[in-house]
C-alpha cells in the first residue's frame, strides 16, 4: 500500500485565491455553494463567459457576498481549479490506497483513470486544463509530476530525479490534454481519446525507461505489459 501522504503533501508555493479564508462551518458551506455555481456556469457556458455576478445568482447570494471572498472573476475560477485539483489528488489517494499497484504502470495509469472519473463527475473539472499548472519550486516540473515519482520510488525502487520528473511530467501533460479533448468531442469522453492517451504515455514511457529502470520497476513493467 503506497504511502498516500505522498500525493496529498503540501504545495510547494500554493497560490491562496480566496480573500477570506472561512473559519466557521457556516462560512465553509457558503464558500463551497459560491464554487459550485462557478462550476455549474463553467460547465454550461465555459469558463470565458463566467462573471461574478453570475455565480451570485446562481447561488441565490449577494454580489457582495462574493466579493468577500473573491476579489474578482479570476480569483473565482483559481479558487474552484484549486479545488478541483485538492479533490483530485484525495481521490488519486484513495484509489491508490484502495487498489493494488502491482507495476509501476498502475500507478500512471490510476492517475489518469482519476482525472476521467472526475470530467465525468467533477462540477466545472474541465477549468484545471484552461489553467496554469502548479509547478515545483526544486525544478519547474508539474508538481504531480513529482508527487507520483515519489510513489515510485517509493513503491517500486526508481531514482527520483530530475529525468524521471521530467518524463513523468512530459506525459501526464500529454495525457490531460487528450482527456481534456476527449470530454470536448463527447460529454462521456470520447474513447478512441482515451484509449490513445493510456497508449501513448505507455509507449513513451517504455521507450525512456524500458531499459534502464531498476530492474524491479522494469519487472512491474514487463508483467503489466503481458497481462
């Protein structure tokens, strides 16, 4: 079982968008209804056309009561990706804790799988493509893209350095991009899309690391590809 504070560790640098941060449940709900209408309006309309006084509407609030939080549209829309991605990584947690991650392409893999389960479940999930990706302070890699490299080394034996974190962050880019496009072609996913996004980070994956990972790792590799 992979040690989940791995993926659920602190930022490195993590952007605060909300003005005031809610001490009381109370204030926490109201946070959580003003996103959710944000999520809505994103999912109908896309997030270039959402205002704030849309998402008061929405959450049947005062316009003031947004801007208590929010000091404009954009703090709105950081606000929700920042969400949708702390949900990201307690699901991607979860599953990893709750499946067996008998290769270290389990583990790839269940990190995509998460990010589709959630465009088709996650309010407004689309908005962590549109957005700039939180990247590590250590080398401006994608800071999941670190986060998994430690599950692998972890788990499996790699060398968490700056190649692995460079290739792992080169595919997980190219994966969410082509999830991204499957959930624009088709409102379940299109799943030629899908298909290929696994397919393709495999094959590049295997092509740097095939040979010169821990032959542990290359092992998991080896068995996961002749299941």
């Amino acid at each position: 079982m992979p040690n989940i504070d791995l993926i659920l560790g602190a930022d490195h640098g993590r952007r605060r968008s909300v003005r005031t941060e809610p001490t009381q449940r109370r204030s926490s709900q109201r946070l959580d209804a003003l996103l959710d209408a944000a999520a809505a309006i994103v999912d109908e309309l896309g997030f270039e056309r959402l205002t704030t006084q849309m998402v008061a509407e929405r959450a049947g609030a005062s316009i003031g009561t947004v801007y208590r939080y929010f000091p404009d549209r954009v703090a709105v829309l950081h606000a929700l990706r920042e969400r949708s991605v702390r949900r990201y990584r307690e699901r991607l947690a979860e599953a990893m804790e709750c499946n067996e991650l008998a290769a270290w392409w389990d583990v790839v893999d269940c990190a995509l799988g998460v990010c589709i389960d959630l465009y088709r479940e996650e309010p407004g999930f689309s908005v962590v493509h549109a957005a700039p990706r939180e990247l590590s302070e250590i080398d401006g890699e994608p800071e999941i893209a670190h986060r998994i490299a430690k599950v692998l080394e972890h788990e499996f034996g790699a060398v968490d350095d700056e190649e692995l974190r460079l290739r792992l962050g080169v595919c997980l880019e190219t994966g969410a991009a082509l999830i991204h496009r499957a959930f624009e072609r088709e409102a379940d996913g299109d799943a030629r899309y899908l298909d290929e996004a696994r397919r393709i980070v495999r094959d590049y994956l295997d092509a740097h690391f095939g040979a010169t990972l821990p032959e542990g790792l290359a092992a998991g590799a080896a068995s996961s590809s002749a299941a």
